[in-house]
C-alpha cells in the first residue's frame, strides 16, 4: 500500500475520533436529553456534522498550505475540534489564527512549536497566558507533515488539559497532512502530465516542419492558392499542437488537427500517402488526451513509407462502443517486431523507435486505468494497428481541486 493510501485509512481514524469527541462535547451541553427521533441519535447528528465540517476543511487544503488557505480552513478545523481557539502555521510563522487570544497569543506560538517542527511528534503545554480572564490554559501544538517532511504545525488551545483533545488534534493533524499531500500529489501529476506534452512536442520533428515549409514553397509558383492553404493549416496545425492550455481535447479538435498533419504531409508525399478516415459523428464530442492520436497517425505515416516505393495506406476510424468510444489508426507498412515493440512500451526506446507510442499508451494509463493502454497488432512486414479505448463519459479520473 502507497504512502497516500496507508495515511488515507490513519485519517479515516481522525474523523471517527473528532466525531466521538464531537458527541462528548454535544452531550454535555445537552445534559442527557432523549434525541428527537426526526434528527437521529446523538451519534448519528455528531457522525454527520463531523463528515460534513471536515468536508468542507478538504478543499482549501488540496491547494496547499498558504496563508490564504489556512485561512480559510482554520474556522472549520476549529469547528471540527470543538476548542476555544486553533492556529496553523508553516516552519517560520503563523498563518491563521481562529477564536480569542490572538491578540496575546500570536507571537509566542512560533517558540511553542519549534519542538514539534524539529522531532515531528505531537506535544501538549500550558500556554503560559497569565490573564485571568483569557481561556486559552492549554495548548496542543501537532505536527503537519508532507512528502518533504514537516511543513508546519497545527495548534489547538483548551481550557484545561485533556488527553483526549492531544488524541484528536494529533488525528486531525493527521487528516490535515493528507489533504497536503493529496496536493502536493495533484502538483506532482500536473507536472508529469506538463512534462509529457512537452516531450510530445519536442518530437514534432523539425525535419518535418523544415519538410512541410519547403513543400509548401514548392508551390508558390506553380499553385499559389494551394501554397496558401498549406501555409493556413501549417499554422493551426503549429498553434494547435504548442497551446498551452488543458489536459484534454474532444475527439473532433484531435482529429482536425491530425487533418491538418496529414494535408502537409501530402503535399509532401504526394501519390504515395493514400489516407482513409471512417468516423462517426456521435463520438466527437468525446474527452480525451490532448495530444493523444497525432504521435500515432506520424508513427504510421513514418512506418508506412519506411522502404516503400509503392507509397502506403493510413486509415483512421473511430466508432461508437457503446460506454466507449473506439479509435484505430492503421497502416500497411514495414510493421515492427514485436519484442521491439514491448521494448518500446516499456519505455527502453531503441534507436529510431522514438517515444509517442509508450508516451501516450502511459498517459491513457494513467487517466482511465491500466485497462485502457494501447492495444497493437504488428508483426515484420504485417503493419501496425492501434487501437485506443476511451471511456465516453469520463473525461479524467484525478479531476483538479478547487
């Protein structure tokens, strides 16, 4: 089990407990009352509250710990603790503060929880308040944990010492850490997922583009107006592959943009590339990949006029499949050998090979599940088919936080 999963399941700990000293505390002010029937027990209203309150805490941290989202997560994690005041900090200074005592509390939090960010375990001390009147007496400082170890402290004041509110506040500093990783998880796969479709991009070969420029000058004199076109779609084709925004695209823009990918390297090739696209029209509207189809189509225009004279066919279809939409791009070319070729997948990148057909059968990987990696058939001299399977309803698993 991950790191994520294992303090995932602890946290589940931290909102059973916060809900049990919820109710201690909700009994009490009750006084033993019977439950109205219509509302539940006393423990079903405290499991709800919790869960709701600690709902409502999880957004603002999946964005990290800043001012700005302790801020806003410091009410409800106060809330969810039931104590008279709550702080969070980083490792240099406090960032929120919520309830009485701020005033005179503030500015000796950073020395009571230097221990906790040096050991990284929970402590309880007397807060040192000589002011009669204030009823913060007690103090739990516990530690806030990420990937890169100790990130900041959680601090929970009572009025009297209690070994249950060290418990709770350990647990639910323990849930806040999770919510922190989940985050610095998010930032992680935005980076990986960037990082990917920069390496798509790089293998926008530049001979290609030298290649589709030259042929596209090759008609300045004997075809202005073809010269023109081509110079049009080589600008989509170049502004569409280099945006720098969203992680997916529909179905139709892959599609156009692969059109355009194929109309220059037609004016390349001429007679020898032969292209066929059978494509029903319910499945453009589906979510997929930005950048997920283009590195297959080059792979099989690259591999299908590969020692061949005679010139190649491509065919590109995708069809309804009922939960799923289905894409294939087909060539009639050298095809591969396939131990080359699980080489390839596993990332190993002989000569030559290149890095699209691993790249984007990892990203599908990652998105839908390992069930919905690329499926080839290819063997020497056989072509290549590629199949895709795309979930029509489900645009991404790991959706951003807001």
């Amino acid at each position: 089990m991950s790191g994520i999963a294992l303090a995932a399941a602890a946290a589940a700990g931290a909102v059973l407990l916060a809900a049990g000293f919820v109710l201690g505390r909700f009994a009490a002010r009750r006084g033993g009352r019977a439950a109205d029937p219509d509302l539940g027990t006393p423990v079903e209203r405290a499991t709800f509250h919790t869960l709701h309150t600690a709902s409502l805490a999880a957004p603002p941290l999946r964005a990290g710990l800043t001012e700005e989202t302790a801020r806003k997560a410091a009410r409800t994690l106060r809330s969810l603790l039931g104590t008279e005041a709550l702080c969070l900090t980083d490792r240099g200074a406090v960032l929120a503060w919520d309830g009485p005592g701020e005033e005179h509390h503030r500015a000796h939090v950073p020395e009571q929880a230097a221990e906790t960010l040096a050991t990284g375990r929970s402590r309880s001390a007397h807060s040192g308040c000589d002011d009669p009147a204030c009823p913060l007496r007690w103090a739990v400082i516990a530690p806030l944990t990420g990937e890169d170890g100790v990130l900041g402290a959680l601090v929970a004041y009572g009025s009297r010492e209690s070994a249950v509110l060290v418990r709770a506040a350990t647990e639910v500093a323990r849930w806040v850490s999770v919510q922190l990783e989940l985050a610095e998880l998010d930032r992680s796969r935005t980076r990986i997922v960037e990082a990917e479709i920069r390496a798509l991009r790089a293998q926008i070969s530049p001979h290609f583009i030298f290649n589709s420029l030259a042929a596209i000058a090759s008609f300045v004199r004997t075809d202005p107006e073809r010269a023109r076109e081509l110079l049009l779609e080589f600008a989509d084709f170049t502004r569409y592959s280099f945006r720098r925004h969203g992680e997916f695209a529909q179905l139709a823009d892959e599609l156009r943009s692969i059109e355009q990918y194929l109309a220059l390297a037609g004016a390349r090739f001429g007679d020898r590339l032969k292209v066929t696209l059978q494509i029903a029209p319910e499945v453009l509207p589906v979510t997929l990949p930005f950048l997920c189809l283009q590195p297959l189509v080059e792979n099989a225009v690259k591999h299908g006029l590969q020692d061949r004279e005679r010139g190649c066919r491509v065919t590109i279809a995708a069809r309804d499949a009922g939960a799923e939409a289905v894409v294939t791009v087909e060539d009639d070319g050298i095809g591969m050998d396939p131990e080359l070729l699980r080489a390839v997948l596993r990332g190993e990148h002989p000569a030559g090979s290149g890095i699209g057909l691993s790249n984007v059968d990892e990203r599908l990987r990652q998105v839908y599940g390992a069930e919905h990696g690329l499926v080839i058939e290819t063997g020497t001299g056989a072509g290549m088919k590629v199949t895709v399977r795309v979930p029509k309803y489900r645009p991404g698993v790991h959706p951003s936080a807001p």
